[in-house]
C-alpha cells in the first residue's frame, strides 16, 4: 500500500513535455510510480479530476536567514505552492558570527533587505557563531520547506576583517586565505554556494556599503576558487549597475563574471532587470550572457516574473507623507488617521503641500508612475490608467485623486509605483528575459522588503498572467512550470527535486489552474514584537505536499512539519 496516491489530474511534470493525464503515486517521500495506475490502493487519495499536478516549486532567491528560526511555515512564500528556498542571498546573512556582531549583522540585514530590527532582535535565538553551527541551527528548527543556504560575503568579511571589513577596505592575501578558507568550510556544511552584493544601493542601517562592494578581482577570485576546487556550488550576487545606478558598470561586471565562470567551472548568477536609467541595457547583458555560454562559461541572468514594485498607501508611504501638515496624521492608527483624512479642511492643507513634492521623494511617488493595485493586483496595467493619466482623463487635480484612492477600502488600498520591468507601460522585457536560455527565474525575495514589497508571490502570478490571462504573447504552462521548478534546481544542483519522476523527492503541487488567483497584498503586524509586513495570499493551491506530505491544503496549514535543511548540491 502506497501512502498517497494522486489521481486523475492533468500532469505538468516540470520537464517542458506537454501536460498529460496521469496518476502519481507516493511511498516514503518518494515519487514511487507516474501512469495511469490500474489498481490503486493508499493511505490517502487526492482525487485531482480537472486539475494540475505538478512539481512543487523551486525559489532560488529568499531572505529568510532569519524568519527561519522563529517561522516553520516562511510565509507569505509558502503559499504559492513553493516547497524549496535558498537564502542568503545578495551577501547578507547570520553566520558566521562573532558574539559581539550580532547587533551589526541585524542592521545590515535591516538596512540592505528592510526586515525590521526589531523582529530579527527579538525573533532570532542564537546559537552558532560558524557557518556550519547555523546550518545545524537551521536543521534543527521545525520547517514545513526545504531550505538551502548561501555563506554571504558580508558576515564572512566582517568576521575575518573586522571593522576594515565592514567599512569595505581592501582584503590582504591573508585575509582572502581566511575568507576562501571559511567559505571552504560552509561548503562542506551543506552551503548551496557563494553569495555577494556589489551595488551601492546595497546599505546597512548605518549607511555604509554592504561588505564586499567594493571587493578587487583577487578577493572575488580567491573565493571563487573554493567552489571550483570542491567541484560544487554556485557564485550568486547582485553586481554593480543593477539598479541602474551606475551605467557603466553592467559591462564591467559581466568581464570578470565570465572569467570567473570559465576560471572555476562553476555558475554564476546575478540579478539583471530593466531600469528606467538604462532600459535596454538588459538586452546587452543579455547578449553577453549567450556569448560566454558559447564559449563554455556558465554566466546565468537570475530575472524576475513581474515589475519590481513598491507598493504605496496608508500603511507605508505616500505623498502626503512628506507634507508638513502629516504630523498631525501620520501618528494615529488607520481608522483614526482615515477619519482625520476626510475633514475638508485636514484635505485642503494636504493636497495643496503636496503640489510642491519633495525632491528626494520624487521618483518613488511620481503619479505618472503609480497605478492602483486593485484586487485581484493587476502588475501589468495600461499607462493610460496612471494616476497622472487618469486626473488628467476626469479633469482634476492629480493629487486630489491620489488622495481618494489613498483612502479607498478604508485606507487599506495600494498604489503601486513599478521601480523595475516597466520602463516601457508593458512587460514585454520581462517576457524576453524570461524565454531567454541563460536566465533562471529568481527574486521573489521572500521574507525581504516587509514594509514596502511583496513579491514572493511571483510562482502563483506567472501561472495566472504569463499562462492563462495575458491577453497576447502567453507562455505554455508546462513552459512556465519547468522555469520554476526543474530550472532553478538544476542551476543549483538539486537534481532529486524539480520533476515530477519515479524516485525524485514527493514536493508536489495540486492546482485548480482556473481558480488560481492572488490576493492583494495586506500589512499585518504578526512579526515578533508586533513589527510590520505585507504578505499575499493566494487561493487555487488544492494541496501542497513537501516529501510526501501535504502540508497545505486549499492554502491551510496541515500542521506538517516535513522540511529539511537541504546539505549541499544533490545527483538525480
């Protein structure tokens, strides 16, 4: 008797093979057979008529270094069908530690991915000061996914270098020796690879530069060079230039990721997206991109399935919150700062203040690109729905209208402000960078950018938008299945996982793709000490399992803890 079997669903098996009916049988956390299965008999039957099986997902690009501790479930990511999350990406993490650095690791993290101080202070308990100690932490902390890890850049520069370290001077040969040899040592932990930020928009809570930034050829090398000796792992970053804020520097960047790509034999991968600064530059790297993997190097764009958005409203940040006239609001609670709003004379003083924006906010609450989110989100909307464009369609004053939308839905509506992917109206570039064969799907970053983001839920928008609702140029699903499960595992080396095939670890997914939806993005305040984030919530999910057992099902947690640290990179 098997222990589950899963019957009657349409199978995308995350290969890119055309969807089929058949049947999944389950035994141990294994896939034990996939067919039609004449005689069935298990523990428990999912009957999936009229639905998606497929494998569970596969997110390279999270920041739940810390919210791993205290959180078995890594929501909001957990529920949009994801089973598997690499973190310690972009260079920041935990580990390793001196005693005395906790403080300064949290302001980095705070500073560099926006995750409350305050939580990470009272949500963490640590017990490690190497990298391999906080990979025994992390395996022993209750999971509902399997999570796998990067040694970041900044924690291992700050341990070795101290203070010269942290304030990003240039490494000795001795200290790229201790680097490479504690990086060597997470490695053979169970580290999924490397991780390292050189963009200056990269800073920790006291406005210095990520450690590592600045780094010269040799430290990135003599780091490097630990992965190609041990003949595994994989070398991510986001380089100079992504952003935009240096437009010289992409072409720099990808010069030495080639030679370093083709010096280890081993892959790297670094953020690309479209910036408003540069906005074709994607389509160079691109380019570059395909020509060192012409000439053997493994140079891999880690894209994203939608804009990268800031998300506006009451709850976050607006522009009348830069308005002198804010302080007597900004300090109530919702329901009384939307009361005080709706006085005439509280929304004279503050539309006429914000016609004379603050130029330091300018380009993040720019009307002519901000759009209301909406509920279900649309991510793609038509230019000619800007808040700018809509005032100027009705005949009113922009910011008049920005404040009625402020204060739909009881001041719980958001505006969204794309900050990336939209410099044209239109996400036709990330559809090119998404079908190009270099990329790998990645920065969902999950756990990260809590009070101004939520993107985490990407999986579930590209099976909805790019596989069903766009209404031209849409993606297969079982195109758009493999980009997110057999893809982004195989890149890192997760070969037992990623396919639904005989074998392979039970991570599986049970999809009403006509039902999928999102949800819009809501603040909550369930981060310890009651600090704030937005999380996303999805419906259409019938039931996620994770090695074999199902731990959501229509979204709700089964109280099944089957996850596990993920120790290095692992054959089919």
């Amino acid at each position: 008797m098997q222990d589950v079997i899963i019957t009657g669903g349409t199978l995308v098996d995350g290969t890119g093979a055309p969807p089929r009916r058949a049947d999944v049988a389950v035994d141990d956390g294994r896939i034990t057979e996939v067919g039609e299965l004449t005689d069935p008999d298990a523990r428990e039957v999912i009957d999936a008529g009229g639905l998606l099986v497929t494998p569970g997902f596969v997110d390279v690009h999270t920041h739940f270094d810390g919210q791993v501790t205290w959180d078995p479930l890594l929501t909001p990511t957990c529920w949009h069908g994801v089973t598997t999350v690499v973190m310690g990406n972009c260079g920041v993490g935990f580990a390793p530690a001196a005693p005395d650095k906790h403080d300064w690791l949290i302001g980095l993290m705070e500073g560099v991915e926006d995750i409350p101080g305050s939580a990470l202070s009272e949500g963490m308990q640590w017990g490690w000061e190497s990298f391999p100690e906080y990979l025994d932490a992390v395996e022993r902390a209750p999971k509902m996914l399997d999570v796998g890890a990067h040694v970041p850049h900044g924690a291992v520069r700050a341990y070795v270098m101290g203070e010269r370290g942290a304030k990003n001077e240039p490494a000795t040969p001795n200290d790229i020796e201790a680097m490479a040899a504690i990086v060597r040592e997470g490695m053979q932990a169970g580290a999924l690879g490397f991780s390292t930020s050189r963009t200056i928009a990269h800073m920790a809570i006291d406005g210095e530069p990520v450690p590592g930034t600045f780094a010269a050829e040799d430290e990135l090398f003599g780091i490097g060079r630990v992965l190609g000796e041990l003949g595994t792992g994989i070398f991510e970053l986001a380089p100079a230039g992504a952003l935009g804020e240096d437009l010289a520097a992409p072409e720099r960047e990808m010069a030495w990721m080639r030679k370093l790509a083709a010096a280890i034999g081993r892959p790297v991968s670094y953020v690309l997206t479209q910036n408003d600064h540069d906005p074709d530059a994607w389509k160079r790297m691109l380019a570059l991109a395909a020509d060192a993997a012409a000439e053997g190097a493994h140079v891999h764009p880690q894209v994203a399935g939608r804009p990268i958005t800031l998300l506006l409203g009451l709850q976050t940040f607006h522009p009348f919150a830069y308005c002198p006239s804010w302080r007597e609001v900004g300090l109530l609670d919702l329901s009384e700062r939307v009361a005080r709003m709706r006085d005439p004379e509280v929304r004279r003083r503050l539309v006429g203040e914000a016609q004379t924006p603050d130029p330091a906010m300018t380009q993040f609450l720019d009307p002519a690109k901000a759009f209301p989110l909406g509920d279900p989100p649309n991510y793609e909307p038509d230019p000619s729905t800007s808040i700018a464009a809509r005032a100027a369609s009705a005949g009113r004053d922009v910011y008049d209208l920005y404040y009625d939308l402020l204060l739909a839905d009881e001041g719980r509506a958001l505006v969204m402000r794309p900050l990336l992917n939209f410099s044209y109206g239109n996400l036709d570039p990330v559809r090119e960078m998404l079908l190009h064969p270099t990329t790998a799907w990645g920065l969902g970053d999950g756990g990260a950018h809590c009070g101004t983001m939520c993107d985490a839920s990407t999986p579930t928008y590209m099976l909805t938008h790019w596989a069903r609702d766009r209404d031209r140029d849409r993606l297969p699903v079982e195109w758009i299945v493999r980009k997110i499960t057999s893809d982004t595992a195989s890149l890192y080396g997760l070969g037992d996982r990623g396919v639904v095939r005989p074998g392979l670890r039970a991570d599986l997914n049970v999809i009403d793709h006509e039902r999928l939806r999102l949800h819009a993005p809501e603040m909550v305040h369930d981060l310890p000490g009651d600090a704030r984030r937005f999380v996303q919530r999805s419906e259409g999910y019938v039931a996620t399992m994770v090695g074999g057992r199902v731990t959501l099902v229509e979204g709700e947690d089964t109280g099944k803890r089957p996850g596990t640290l993920i120790r290095g990179a692992r054959p089919s």
